[in-house]
C-alpha cells in the first residue's frame, strides 16, 4: 500500500515547494493513478458532492485539481459544468489523461486564475500547501459558495 501524500518538510516558514517538487509527487506515488472509489479521500469527496448537490450548485470550480480523481466522480454523479486547475503541469497532464473535463495549470495566487463565477468554488487538501492562504481567498469572488477542507497531520 501507498504512503498517503504528505506536504513538503520546508526549512523555514519562508521555503515553499515548488511547483517540480509536486510533478515528482504526482509522478511517483501510484495512487494518484487510482480510481476515486478507492482513493483516502472518497469519503470527503462523497461528503463534499452531497453539500453541493444541497446548494444547488451546477458550475463547479475546482482550486488545487490535482490528477482529476474529484473531477472524475463530479462527472459520475453528473457534474458536467466543472474547471479545475493546479499549478503542477504534472497533475494537469494526470487530470487531462483521466477525464475529458477543462483543467489548466494555473497559480492560485494569481487574481487572473479566477475568470469565471461558479455556483461553488472547492478546494479541497490545498490550501496547506500555500504560504499565503489568505491571499487566495482574497482572490474568490465574493457571494460565491465555498467548500474547503483541510488536513490534520498528526506531527
């Protein structure tokens, strides 16, 4: 069984991975190749679809896609209005491979990325890995519902 993924052990609140430390991660641990339903994650998604579906929401913008596994069960449960990007080519070449829905590599800090306003924005095991967090939330329209998770790595 695979390691489940662990964000970047840094040297000083100042050092971030970049965005090639995250290709390798997306090309070397197998089970980002894996179907959604066996992913760690099936349960957050399976939660995280049933709050949306309760919204309402039809257009979906995903922040941080990674390989397209959420993307793929969006699209299952009949989601077909969705955009994700990440900011690893790796994990958009991944993505793309996986499921014909519209993925970008993009920079999550970057107002630019946010060219459209979606009935729900998700960003799901992302946010960790971005210095400034609070820049990025800066940068979604505002009245647009929001759904985030965050991890609790015991350390």
């Amino acid at each position: 069984m695979n390691e489940p993924f662990k964000p970047p052990e840094v040297n000083s609140p100042n050092e971030t991975a970049n965005a090639d430390w995250y290709d390798q991660k997306f090309a070397g641990v197998a089970s980002y190749g894996d179907h959604y339903s066996v992913s760690e994650y099936y349960v957050l998604w399976t939660q995280v679809i049933q709050l949306m579906k309760k919204l309402g929401a039809e257009s979906v913008f995903e922040v941080g896609c990674g390989p397209g596994q959420f993307a793929n069960y969006l699209l299952d449960q009949g989601f077909t209005s969705y955009r994700g990007f990440d900011f690893s080519p790796k994990a958009v070449e991944l993505a793309k491979a996986r499921v014909d829905m519209d993925f970008h590599v993009r920079d999550a800090l970057d107002p630019k990325s946010y060219d459209q306003e979606p009935d729900v924005i998700v960003c799901l095991e992302t946010l960790e890995h971005i210095e400034n967090d609070w820049k990025v939330l800066e940068c979604w329209p505002k009245g647009t519902s929001v759904l985030i998770s965050l991890p609790n790595f015991n350390e």
